[in-house]
C-alpha cells in the first residue's frame, strides 16, 4: 500500500502538478486536502496546456478517482467552470469525488480579501484576493458552510445570517461599504448544492477502504513549506497548512498511512507575493530568467503577476525539505538555467556580519543577504535529453550538487513543461 504526498519545498510555484500528472498515470486517487483557488497548477501533456485551480491533477487520467477532500476551500463555481473546459477541450469526463464535509468559499470572503488587501496598500500580504483568509478565518469561528449543508436551505439561511451579522459591521465600519443582506443568496447556494450532488460523498470513508485494500493514493499539496502558517515565513504565508504530514487530516487518512514525500524543488527559486525573498534578482537579470522560465515564463498561473525570481537557495531548500520530511526530490526548470555560463547558488545567510546556514524567523530573515557559490554552467539546450547520462558533465554536476546540499535524494529530473520532458533516477 502507498500514500505519497508530493508538495512543495520552497513559496510554491516549484511544478507539483506536473509531477502529479506525471506520478497518476499509476495512481488510483489523487487528492487535493487544502489550499483552494488562490494558487493553479500548470500542465502541459497530450491535450494542450491547462492551468488547474480547484481539481486535483490526476483529472487526465481516466482510471484514477480524483479527490476534493474535507480541507479544501472550495470554490464550487471554478471546479464546475473547470470540468466545463475539460470537455469543451476534447478531455474525458473524469471522475471526481468531493467531501461532503468540504466547505464553501463565500462570495463575501472573496470581497472581504480584496478589501482588505487595498486597505493594506504597500503593507499588503500579496493575496490573490480569492477569498482564502476570511474563508479559513470562518472555518476556525465555526461560521463556514459545509456541502452537506447546501440542500438544506434553512440550515444555509441561518449560517449567513450569522456570518453577515458580524461581516456587516467589518463593512460599513472599517471599509465604508454597505451592509450585504442574504437576500437571493440562500436560494443560489441551494441551487447550486443541486449541481454539486452527483460529487457528494463521504470521501474520507472512500480514501480508508482504498488505503486498507493497498491502493495508490496521491496526496497532491499546495503551494510550498516556506507559505505554512505554521513553519513558513508567517505572516506571508497562506491560511492552510502546505505541509504533507497534514495531508493525512486534509484527507482523512491516519497519520502514519503516507509513506513517501516527494518535495519538488525548482532548480532556481521564485515566488509570487510579498515578503523576504533573499536571493531575489532585479532588473534585467530577474527578467532574462523569468522570461526564459517555463512553457510561458514566470508569471502567476491565478494573479498573471510577474513572478519573483532569484538564484538556488540551498538555505530555504534544505529547511522546506526537512519540515516536509522528504524522502526524495524531484527536480524542475533545470533546462531553463542553460543561457548562463555559470550559475549562482546562495550557500548561506549572512545576518549582522556573521554567516549562517540554518533558515531563520522573519526579524532576522529581513536582514539577510546571500552568500553566493558559483557551478559552471552548461551552455545548452537539455530539452530532449530523456535519460540522466544525456545531459551535460556540467547539469549532471549541478544535480548531484543539490542532492548533496538538501541530503535528499533527486529521483526525478525535469528538462521541460511537457509530461514526458522528465528523466527518472530511480
């Protein structure tokens, strides 16, 4: 029996989709277990290009069961819309399961984030403005609407009117915004619980008797280790834990049923949002790399924001692939770094005069500036080397470097977006 949860070791961004795509061809299920629409995954395969915001990544594979489970945000508009695109794009109709604990993302939170980020301005978080934060923030007040709930309109009726009591004085009080009224509201969640229905189940039961029967399960995460509210760069940080040992509670497995971790690392860093970034590019340096980024370049897959990028942080590496407890990495974007005669690694911190290695809370984070080690580069196109020995003396160097320097092992090695552009090492 297998679970494997494959989740991201630095601010997200790093290609767990496609290495989610890539590891469902043999997987029974794949579930998403946190995080909502606020953060896509790009895929690229035999139909085309898509970007996943709501369904799990197993969609293009026929046999596999994917699973929206009970931590999900869900925004149940966008997982409808996506299914829509699936078909409309010639992709068989997968099947989805969704928990009937799972709860909704309300149009009031995605109007609360955004008013929020612009009463914030310049000391802003960086939100998508889908919604997350208010959403996790009425979860945990015990406000949120739960699936289960949708067909029962007296049931949805009171839960608003919960919830607006407290999000009106927000309104008019502190944005200057008028009071919202449940109005239509109930009859439209109601409606659409009718959509959701051929969906429902209790997907927690479903995941316990697939793990007892040795199933594969893939547990696909969001974002990255250094976004955990917890153990990341709080507060810029998402509102759900990114990490796989909550994989088990965001989908309703027993702690000890996940059996491998696969951190997937970019072979440079970049991220979307606020916060201290220590091996940031500027400049023209920051767009030369970001340009030549991926299938369409660094840009947010939700925002179309320009992505932050900077060097190999073996730093954040190290640390996200420790508090994800990774048992083996995979490795994307190495055929981006292919312009450069010699590529940049930051190797530490140096915070008041005195280098460091391990990676630290945000005070002393802001005050950090990288120590820079340079690997000579290789100087070529590596997009159609399908096997580890095709690749360059060079690349081959800069991968074993990193394997050394997170002490994970690098199992697969990624040389472009498309799903069959991935050298395995096992």
């Amino acid at each position: 029996m297998t679970v494997t949860a494959i989740v991201g070791a630095n601010w997200g961004d790093e290609g767990k989709g496609k290495m989610t795509d890539l590891c469902a061809e043999k997987a029974s299920y794949v579930v998403r277990y946190q995080g909502g629409s606020n953060a896509g995954h790009t895929i690229i395969n035999d139909y085309g290009k898509f970007a996943l915001r709501m369904l799990p990544s197993g969609v293009f594979h026929p046999q596999t069961v994917n699973v929206i489970g009970p931590g999900v945000a869900l925004d149940a508009e966008r997982m409808l819309s996506e299914l829509e695109r699936l078909e409309e794009r010639g992709v068989a109709r997968p099947t989805v399961r969704l928990s009937e604990r799972a709860q909704i993302v309300l149009p009031v939170h995605r109007l609360l984030d955004e008013l929020e980020e612009i009463r914030l301005g310049a000391q802003s978080f960086g939100s998508t403005r889908n919604g997350i934060a208010p959403f996790y923030a009425d979860k945990y007040a015990k406000l949120g609407i739960q699936v289960a709930d949708l067909l029962h309109a007296d049931i949805v009726r009171g839960k608003l009117e919960r919830t607006f009591a407290a999000k009106n004085v927000l309104l008019e009080h502190l944005y200057g915004r008028s009071a919202l009224e449940v109005g239509d509201l109930v009859d439209q969640l109601v409606e659409l619980g009718e959509k959701l229905v051929p969906y429902v189940c209790d997907t927690t039961k479903l995941l316990q008797r697939a793990y007892a029967n040795g199933e594969s399960i893939l547990l696909e995460g969001q974002l990255g280790a250094l976004r955990d509210p917890d153990h990341g760069i709080y507060p810029y940080s998402t509102s759900s834990s990114t990490l796989a040992g909550h994989g088990a509670v965001g989908a309703g497995l027993p702690p000890y049923a996940i059996s491998n971790v696969m951190a997937v690392v970019k072979a440079y860093s970049s991220c979307v949002g606020a916060g201290p970034f220590v091996s940031e590019l500027a400049a023209e340096e920051a767009e030369e790399l970001r340009r030549r980024g991926g299938d369409a370049g660094e840009y947010g897959v939700v925002t179309g924001r320009p992505r932050r990028v900077g060097w190999f942080d073996v730093v954040a590496t190290r640390y996200g692939c420790a508090i994800q407890g990774a048992t083996e990495v995979a490795l994307t974007n190495l055929d981006v770094l292919g312009y450069l005669e010699e590529i940049p690694v930051c190797v530490g911190y140096e915070i008041d005069g005195t280098v460091g290695e391990d990676f630290p809370t945000l005070p002393q984070l802001q005050k950090a500036k990288p120590v820079l080690w340079r690997l000579p580069g290789w100087q070529s196109d590596i997009s159609t080397c399908r096997s580890f020995d095709e690749l360059p003396e060079e690349a081959r160097s800069y991968v074993a470097y990193i394997e050394s320097a997170v002490d994970v092992k690098i199992t697969a090695v990624s040389v472009g977006p498309h799903r069959n552009q991935t050298i395995r090492r096992i």
